[in-house]
C-alpha cells in the first residue's frame, strides 16, 4: 500500500495595534483582478500595504491567488507582484535610484513581491 503525503498550506500574519479605520481587505484574486482592484482603489486614495501570493490548493500548478490590505495613504508607493529574482533586482535598483525605499517584500515558490514607499523629504529647520 503507498502512502501518501499532503501538502498543508502553512499561513503566517502580523497584527499591528492600528484601528480598522479605512482598510480595505479582499483574498481569493487572481492576479489580473488584484491589479484591476489595486487600481480602483489607487483611484480612491487607498494603497496597498500587504499582500501574499499563493495558489488556491496545495497542488502544484494550481491557479496563484492574492490576498491584500489596502489602507488610505497619501504616501509614493510602487507595488510589483509576482517577479523573478532578476525582475526584483533591476526594479530594486530603479526605485533605489529614483529614491523609493523597500517597505515590503515577500516570496512565494521562485517569485518576490514588493512593494516601496519614497519617504517624505526631510523638515528643513532654519539655522541648523
């Protein structure tokens, strides 16, 4: 008799002590549907702040999924899915010349996500 084994999908979060206030949540999109809703709600003054890749079963090659949270910010951000390592270098650099800063990256099987934030300038204080 064989055995067999079962692939778990294996899940991990971070809660921050920040209030419901306007996020927005959705799960189970596929990645044209998260670009599309990231621009709808980009139009709205949300911005993506955390998202994950992952398929929809544990089967290998089964459809990739996103879950996102999406907050109101006013702040510069570039998000990029699902990239190769060499994608995700070439765009590291290019936001890092262009003066973006990693604030969120995540991998999932041979992709990285990202997203980066350009930080607001400094507050000149006269005299010092």
């Amino acid at each position: 008799m064989k055995r067999r084994s079962l692939l778990l999908a294996s899940w991990s979060g971070t809660w921050l002590g920040l209030g419901a206030g306007d996020a927005m949540v959705y799960d189970g999109m596929t990645p044209d549907k998260f670009l599309a809703r990231d621009g709808k709600l980009a139009q709205q003054g949300y911005a993506v702040t955390r998202f994950i890749t992952y398929r929809g079963d544990s089967r290998q090659g089964s459809p990739l999924l996103h879950a996102a949270i999406w907050r109101k910010s006013a702040t510069p951000r570039r998000m990029l899915p699902d990239m190769s390592a060499a994608d995700y270098q070439k765009a590291y650099n290019t936001n890092a010349a262009q003066g973006y800063r990693l604030y969120y990256v995540n991998a999932f099987e041979n992709m990285i996500s990202a997203i980066w934030i350009k930080p607001a300038p400094p507050i000149k204080v006269p005299g010092k």
